[in-house]
C-alpha cells in the first residue's frame, strides 16, 4: 500500500475546534480542484511515494495523539481508507480535512471529517457533492471559506437548508486570508444571530503564512 505524500509535520492545529492542539498532519499529494484562493497550491504535483507503515511510523515518532489527514484532496487516493483506519486503530484521533467533490462513504466512522462546502466565490462550488451532507455524522464539523457577502449569503442558506445546526458538532465561517477583514464577516454573523463559528486560520497568525510545513 503505497501514498503520495507532499508532507508530514507536528504543528499547532489551526482550523476546526481542535485548533489551538499539537497536531501531527500527513498532508497528501494531488487536488483536481482549482479554489481561486487556494494557499496549498504545492501539493497539487509532486510528492514522495511512502509505503503505509512508513507514513505511520513518521506519525508514531512525533507522538502526538491528534492526527489531521489533509492534502490536496485526501480522498482521492484510494489508500487514504487504510491509513485512516490503521491510525484509529492505533488509538489516535483523526481529524479528515476534505475538500467536499469526493464522496465521504467510506471513511471509517470514528473519524472526525470536517467537511468544507465551496461557496461561489471559489470558482468550484459546481463540484460540490452534496450526498456527503446525508452521510455528516454528530462529531463531524463543516466549515465555509468566504470571500464575499454572496459567498456569506450561500452558506447562510446551505446552513438553512440542510438543518446543518443540529446535525453536526460545530460549522465553522472563514474569512479568506487577506481578502476578507473577520471584522466583516462577523459582524454580518451577529446581525443574522448565526449559529456558527467566525474561524481565522490561527496557524497563518503563529507562523509567517507562506512557510510550508507548519
Ligand atoms: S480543494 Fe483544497 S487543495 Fe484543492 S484547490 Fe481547493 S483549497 Fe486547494
């Protein structure tokens, strides 16, 4: 079993409610979506083959119990499922960070997916996969990246919709990095009493926003 692997770092994890927590993240090579503000453009070529057990050795040394498999697009790779489970197995807990056009079917159940839903003003909101809504579980979170008050009004409405409050642990709201102030998109949020969490990527405030690796 073999993975294409950009990277695997320990860091601060900086989006969902795990952030805040030493993280160990195997970020995965490869993303066919083009997000017009996409800041892991590296992982889209390149990588390194590593066979399963070396991925989670390099994960078993840095000790850390919080594991957050991201990319690119995880799912994409068909060992991804393997890995995931073989790191629950281990007694870790997984955070799945996926970018929402591949189906979430058979991502093992005791992992925590946090689920991001293009808006428009990412130019793939076309590719969304709206069965992986049916499939959220209670310990699941969604996350929103907005650009733009019609990116905000979108996932006021997805959120409406879908009765994503009561289904999921948390939905998170994020200002595109320095394109959108928070202050903005927070105070559209108290004015709308929206249930949700005005998230800022603490991991660009910690580290200088362009280091890979962090
Ligand atoms: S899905 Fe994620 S990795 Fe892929 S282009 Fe969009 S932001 Fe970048």
């Amino acid at each position: 079993m073999m993975l294409r692997v950009t990277e695997i770092f320990c860091s601060i994890q900086g989006e969902s409610t795990h952030a805040g927590r030493p993280c160990t993240f195997v970020r995965l090579t490869g993303c066919p979506m083009r997000c017009v503000w996409c800041d892991s453009e590296y992982t889209f070529t390149g990588g390194t083959h590593m066979s399963l057990n070396a991925v989670m050795d390099q994960v078993h040394a840095f000790g850390v119990n919080l594991v957050e498999v991201t990319g690119g697009e995880p799912l994409l790779q068909e060992d991804v499922y393997p890995l995931m489970q073989g790191l629950i197995d281990r007694g870790r807990t997984v955070l799945l960070e996926t970018g929402g056009h591949r189906s979430t079917a058979r991502v093992p159940h005791a992992v925590i997916t946090i689920l991001d839903i293009k808006c428009p003003g990412s130019g793939e909101s076309a590719k969304n996969d709206w069965s992986n809504l049916e499939r959220l579980r209670v310990h699941d979170e969604v996350k929103f990246v907005i650009k733009d008050r019609g990116d905000y009004e979108y996932a006021r409405d997805v959120i409406a919709r879908h009765q994503l409050v009561s289904r999921v642990a948390a939905i998170h709201v994020s200002p595109v990095h320095g394109v959108m102030h928070p202050r903005i998109l927070s105070e559209w949020v108290l004015a709308d009493k929206l249930p949700v969490r005005v998230q800022l990527q603490l991991h660009k405030y910690i580290w200088d926003p362009a280091t890979r690796g962090v």
